[in-house]
C-alpha cells in the first residue's frame, strides 16, 4: 500500500495519501476534491543514477568531483 504525494488543483494544496488500491479514486483531503494530480516523490528523483561527469561547469561552485554529480 504505497503513500503518494498529489497536488489539488481546486485549492492548490499538496498532501500525502495512502493508496490501497488502483481503483481507488482519491480526493484531498483539504476540499475533497477529485481533481488531483499524482506528483513525483523527492525520494524517486534523489533515488536517480545521473552519468553526469562532475567538471567544475556544473554551476554548483565546488571544486570538481565535490558535488556529487558524478
């Protein structure tokens, strides 16, 4: 049973919610409103392997091989 994050697009607020199952419709749980949108999970996106080679050109302002951009 997976948490998610979603956005409302009728009040504009952000929540987490827990989704048992794909037929489950959710709503927030701000304004109940259906109209949300599934978004990225930060976790997923630090969870994601760059093959950026670290130059010192990334912008970051450390020295090469210092951000973690490798």
């Amino acid at each position: 049973m997976p948490l998610f994050d979603f956005h409302c697009a009728a009040c504009g607020k952000d929540f987490e919610l827990l989704v048992r199952s794909s037929k489950e419709k959710p709503a927030c749980t701000h304004c109940a409103s259906e109209q949300v949108e599934k978004q990225l999970a930060l976790v997923a996106v630090k969870g994601l392997k760059s093959d950026h080679v670290h130059s010192g050109s990334c912008g970051c302002g450390k020295a090469p091989g210092s951000c973690g951009a490798n």
